[in-house]
C-alpha cells in the first residue's frame, strides 16, 4: 500500500514539467459575484432598513424590509414603519414588483424575519406596536410561491402583556415552521424591565396551523434573554440560540456580561438535552447570535464578540455535529481585526459548506459588508471579501441566504445610496462552483475509464473510495481521443470533448451523469493543432478549448456555449520550447490561466487570462527537467489552482500551493516507487481539497489519496483495472 512520507531532505525549490496531464478547470471562485449590486426597494422616500431575506433551494429568494411612511404617507416619523417585500428568481430578476405585508397599518411594523420552504413558499413575521393590545406583539403573514397571500396576518404570541418583540422564524423543506421572540415579564413576572426578557417559540404546520402552546425555551431565568435566532433540518429538528446576561459570569450582570446560548429540540418540539453555551471565550460580552442548520442537522453559530479579537468586536463562530457535539474549538470567522467587525449572518448550503457574513470597518471610516465563505469541516475558502460596491455612506445589518448548490444572496441597507436617507441593497453570489470532472452534480470528482482497444469508455460515479454506479457512456471508434473534461454548458456537469486523431474534427458530448444529452461537431482543424487544454477563460461559466499549433506555437482560445463556438481568438504565439503543461485557475476569479515550462532550461511561467488577454505573466522558477508537473489542483480549499510535481528518477512528489503568480508554500507529500503514477487530480470526496489517483503500471491496480493541504487524510485502494484501461 502507498503512503504519504514526510522527507525533510527534499529541494522544495524545485519546479515545473512538459508531462502533458488533464487540465484543472478553472472554478468559480468562492464569493465570485454574480452581476452588479442592486437596490432592493422601489420606493425611495424616507427609511427602508432592517432587511431579511430568505431561500428556496433552487436559489428563487425573496427580501423583506421595514419602510417608513410607505403603507401610511401621514406618518414619517418611527410610528409610520411597515414591512415591505420584494421577490426574485434564481438569475436575480424581479418576480412581480414590491408588495406590502402587513394589513395592520396603525403604529409601527418593523424588524421582519422570513423563511422560505423547498417550494418557494415563505413566511413573513414582524413586531407590531398597540396590536395585540399592550406594546409590542409577533405577527406573522403566510404566502405561497407565487407570492400569494395564504389568509390574513394572524398573531403568533398567546401571552400578550408587556413586550413580545425581536421574532426570528425557522421553516422546513415542507413548509412547517417555527418561530422564535423575546418576552419581557414573561419568565419572570417580577421582573417587567428591559432586563426581564426571556425566550419563547411557537410551532405551526404548513397550513399556518399552530402545533401546541407557546413554550419557554430558557432555563436560565435570572436577569436578560434576547436576540433569539432558530434553524431547522429536513427533518424539523430546530435549534433556538439567543444571548442571556450574566449566565457565564455570574459575578457580570452589565452590559459586558452577555454570553451566548442555545437549546435543541426534535421535530416534535421536545427539548434534547439541556440549554448549552455556545461560546468558550467568556470574557466581555458575545452576543447578536445567528445559526444556520444544515440538511443533517449539523449547525454553525456566529456572534460577535467584545475585545476577544484584540481591537473592538470581532465575529467568531462555532461548528455542531446534529447531536449537539462541538466539532472543533470557536474560531474566528472576521479575518480582519482592526475596529469592529458586527451583526454577523450565516447561512448554509446542502453539502454542510456555510458563509458568514458582518459589517465591519474593513472599507475605512463607514461600515461596509464583508463576507467569508469556509467548507463543512470549517476550513475557510478563499479570502474575507467585501460585499457592497458602493462604498459612500454606511452599509451595515447583512443578512445572507444561500441555496442547496452554494449560491447565496447577501442584503443590506445602505445610507444615501437611494438619495433619501437608508435603502436596500442586495448582491447575488456563486458558490464554490462545480467540482472538475462531477459527472453527477453531488459535488465529487468522478473517474472516467476508456478501453484502448475497443474505444468504450466507463464512468464511475466516486464517492470517496467508494463506487456508487458505474456504467458505459459509449463506444466511439478507437480513432476518437478524449481531449478534455469539463462543464461546457453550464449545467454544472462535467462534458466531454473529444477529437479524432485522423481528420482533427472536434466533437463535443453534453452529459448528465451517464446519459449524453446531446452530441454535436463544433468544428475542426489541422492536424498540427493541438487541444492543450480546456477552462472557462472569459468566467461565463462555460469550459473554453486552449488550442496550441505544434508547428509555429501560435496559441489559439475557441470560447464556447454548449455546441457553439462563440468567438474565436489568439492570445499569443509562444515558442516551441514553451509547452503547456496545465490550464487552472491561479488567482480565484474564476477565469482560467495557463502554466507553461521551458522544456530546455526547466523555467515555469503563468499566464493569468481574462479571455484572449493576458492580465499578468510571471516566472514562478525553474527546475530539472527530471521534474514533471503531474497535474493541477485545490489541494487548500482556497479555490486556487495549487501544482503537484514529480520526479521522474526519485518518485519525490511536491505540492507548490499558488496564490497567481506567487508560491506561497511548497512541500513534499510523499515519494511512491517509480512503477505508481499519478493517473488524476480531483476532489473526490467532496471536501473542496483535491485528491491523487495513483495507478500501478504493473498491474493496474489504482489507490486514491485524500489530501488535506500536504497532509494524506486517507488511502485507500478503488479496484484494479486492465491495463487496457485507461484514466482520462
């Protein structure tokens, strides 16, 4: 069995490769936006703030909002907020125009929350002042899809003295929900102050019908619970976090005394386990929690926190398996530290990936929007990006929603963007993007096979080391060479280019999963050009074909759409001493680049591309020619293309992990004997990190490596193939 090996005399100097590998395709990068920001709301007079927003998990969404004035023009002071809605669908585009929520009119509306079911059907809930006849009530609005109203408002709480205010609501995949608010008095009748808020929910069907009483969710009953933010699974099973003075420091009932806590209950309401706290750092104040349930139930909290950062409020966060269990230490989830960093959102997508996004002084005096993205096991993708593109004024209190693939949608509002006082703004988002070489859209690399004799060719579909189905996709005639893997329609499913060796004709398959979709020609050329690699060079999400003439090194890009070629371009004659020995993605804006080496004096150079233009070239060094580049990948889960080297006499193996045209960290994983080869690059275990396929030239037999950064999580062998066989 092969095994990763730490090798602390090996020259992590070394560099580069002519070994002509399968290209990594560039991926969209972590964060990548989608289009331009946009304002939310139509009607501009006055305040419109205090967004929400929530998601199918097709990425329809919808964002909710309090307007002054809007629903009674007689009244612009505080006393005159309602609450507002707008939806969309997937591509961003407005879905009817902006509507009104609530019926009541009288006295404020404001602070809304929605949820949104599998479906498209949501669920608005808002504080109201004087409706339930004493201060501040939870009223609730339900509404199908098509953004029809199902029925009136109707209210959520049952005890109706003193305050009933700060509502949050969690629903389904089948519309059930719950719904979540601070009560002043209620845990504590001798207690009617600012400090005497507790927590209570309330449970309903997707009809609206409630399912039992309301209920208290803490125990902790001395001094103050508020800010309660709820999550569901697929299941119903919901966690309610909240933060509660003076709990985890007793001797601390001030403002500075405010800790973190939350409570699991199953989908029948019943609480698991007693309430836990949240946060391990106790010193000062955490507080402003905000939770996101995965499909499992795995969940993530964020809050921020006072001086824990070293400079103001920072954003940490904290990770639980479905059993409640504390999966790692807290961390911090702000990069940035300098100044504040505050009212943190999180949201989560169906493989367990989550973004975290706050205001912060990231962009200079004012607050803006900054956002990073991190994998299921907690590990950041990418870097902390700002959000907003309009810098002037404030733009604070994010909220962010995201869909089963990773998309999201981060809202804000933003002071004088509108022209009059503050407004809603929203930016769409892509996730991580599709996996290179996922026949199957589950977010895993998988294995495509071909018979060198007969022409079939074989998918496995891969979960990890496992083979979930396997299955032939054809058997086009010997003479037709695979030339590329990649996603040319934008459907997220790996496609295959092929190209015969005879006539140089160049055909495209469209798959989804073992199925060819459709098949066509998209043109062909001599002979002495050569395909040297596929990526999406121009970022419109459709893999491009890098074309390379053996004869005079002129260096040609078709950009495509599906079956079409859609323009044509040279982005440089190269000499023929350059080759091309990688196409990925350097610097994670999801365009691809080329890596070429000098295959006389071993010296490697990136090109990073924004379609046929060069954006910046640079040397990153040179190496002996008995270094080859044995494939490209994100062995870091930064979204960026990273080089695995080897040695052709040794076996020594390297990872260069790459930041564009800079090395950041180089190290040796391992040096297997001569007769295993590195066979592919892929992330098949659907972990944002790509793994190694080896293959024994001997026998056939093939053995996966898990990597995590130089790191073998796992080895593992996935079956011996004829060496008939082939890996493309």
């Amino acid at each position: 069995m092969l095994c990763s090996y730490r090798n602390s005399s090996f020259a992590l100097a070394l560099l580069a490769t002519t070994m002509l590998t399968q290209p990594d395709p560039a991926r969209a990068a972590p964060g990548d936006a989608l289009g331009a920001e946009f304002r939310v709301n139509s009607e501009t007079d006055n305040f419109q703030g205090n967004p929400a927003i929530a998601m199918d998990a097709d990425g329809d969404f919808v964002v909710v909002w309090a307007s002054i004035g809007q629903d009674d023009p007689s009244d612009t002071s505080f006393l005159g907020l309602g609450v507002f809605a707008q939806r969309y669908d997937a591509a961003g585009n407005t879905v009817g125009t902006e509507f009104q929520v609530n019926i009541e009119t009288s006295s404020a509306q404001t602070f809304p929350a929605v949820a949104m079911d599998a479906d498209g059907d949501f669920v608005v809930v808002w504080q109201s002042l004087g409706q339930d006849g004493d201060n501040w009530g939870v009223f609730a609005r339900r509404y199908d899809a098509a953004g029809t109203a199902q029925g009136t408002e109707f209210r959520i709480n049952t005890e109706t003295s003193s305050a009933q205010r700060s509502p949050a609501l969690a629903m389904d995949p089948d519309g059930d929900f719950v719904v979540v608010w601070a009560s002043r008095g209620q845990d504590d009748p001798l207690d009617n102050s600012y400090g005497g808020y507790g927590i209570y929910a309330r449970r309903y069907d997707a009809a609206g019908n409630p399912q039992g009483t309301e209920f208290r969710v803490n125990s902790f009953t001395t001094g103050f619970q508020y800010n309660p933010s709820v999550a569901m699974d697929a299941d119903g099973n919901f966690v309610v976090a909240w933060q509660s003075r003076g709990q985890d420091d007793a001797f601390d009932t001030s403002g500075l005394g405010d800790g973190v806590f939350a409570q699991r209950y199953d989908a029948a309401g019943s609480a698991q386990d007693p309430e836990f706290q949240v946060n391990s750092f106790t010193t000062s104040a955490q507080l402003w929690p905000d939770i996101a349930m995965g499909a499992d139930g795995d969940f993530v909290v964020v809050w921020q926190s006072l001086n824990q950062d070293g400079d103001g409020l920072g954003v940490f966060a904290q990770r639980f398996d479905a059993a409640g269990n504390a999966q790692a230490p807290e961390f911090r989830a702000s990069p940035t530290t300098t100044g504040n960093q505050l009212w943190p959102s999180v949201a989560i997508d169906a493989d367990g990936d989550f973004i975290v996004t706050w205001a912060g002084n990231a962009q200079g005096d004012y607050y803006g929007v900054s956002a990073q993205r991190y994998t299921a096991v907690g590990d950041a993708e990418g870097s902390e990006f700002r959000v907003n593109s309009f810098t002037t004024g404030e733009q604070s209190l994010p909220e962010v929603a995201m869909d089963a693939d990773g998309d999201f949608v981060v809202a804000w509002q933003s002071f004088g963007q509108d022209g009059d006082n503050y407004g809603i703004y929203a930016q769409r988002h892509q996730g991580a993007g599709p996996v290179a070489g996922d026949f199957t859209v589950d977010g895993r690399a998988d294995i495509l096979w071909r018979n060198t004799d007969t022409g079939n060719a074989i998918l496995w579909q891969m979960d990890g080391f496992a083979k979930e189905a396997t299955g032939s996709i054809g058997t086009p005639d010997p003479a037709w060479q695979v030339r590329g893997l990649a996603d040319f329609n934008a459907d997220t499913k790996t496609d295959v280019l092929w190209r015969n060796t005879g006539t140089g004709t160049a055909v495209l398959w469209l798959m989804d999963g073992f199925t060819k979709l459709a098949g066509g020609g998209i043109g062909g050329a001599g002979l002495d050009w050569q395909v040297v690699g596929t990526g999406d060079f121009d970022g419109d999400d459709h893999a491009d074909i890098l074309w390379r003439n053996i004869t005079s090194g002129a260096a040609f890009v078709w950009k495509m759409d599906g079956l079409t070629k859609t323009a044509t371009g040279g982005i440089g004659g190269v000499p023929l001493v350059w080759e091309v020995a990688g196409v990925g993605d350097f610097d994670a804006d999801a365009k691809a680049d080329i890596l070429w080496r000098n295959t006389t004096n071993g010296a490697a150079v990136v090109w990073l591309m924004d379609g046929f233009s060069k954006l910046a070239m640079g040397g990153i060094g040179a190496a002996p020619l008995d270094w080859r580049v044995a494939g490209l990948g994100t062995f870091n889960s930064d979204a960026r293309s990273d080089i695995l080297w080897r040695n052709t006499s040794t076996g020594g193996t390297v990872i260069w992990k790459m930041n564009g045209l800079v090395k950041e960290d180089a190290g040796s994983i391992g040096a297997p004997p001569l007769v295993w080869r590195v066979d592919g690059v892929g992330d098949g275990d659907g972990d944002r990190q790509s793994d190694i396929i080896w293959r024994h030239t001997g026998t056939g037999s093939t053995l996966v490596w898990q990597m995590d950064g130089f790191v073998t999580d796992a080895v593992g062998g996935i079956g011996g193939v004829p060496l008939v066989w082939e890996v493309q």
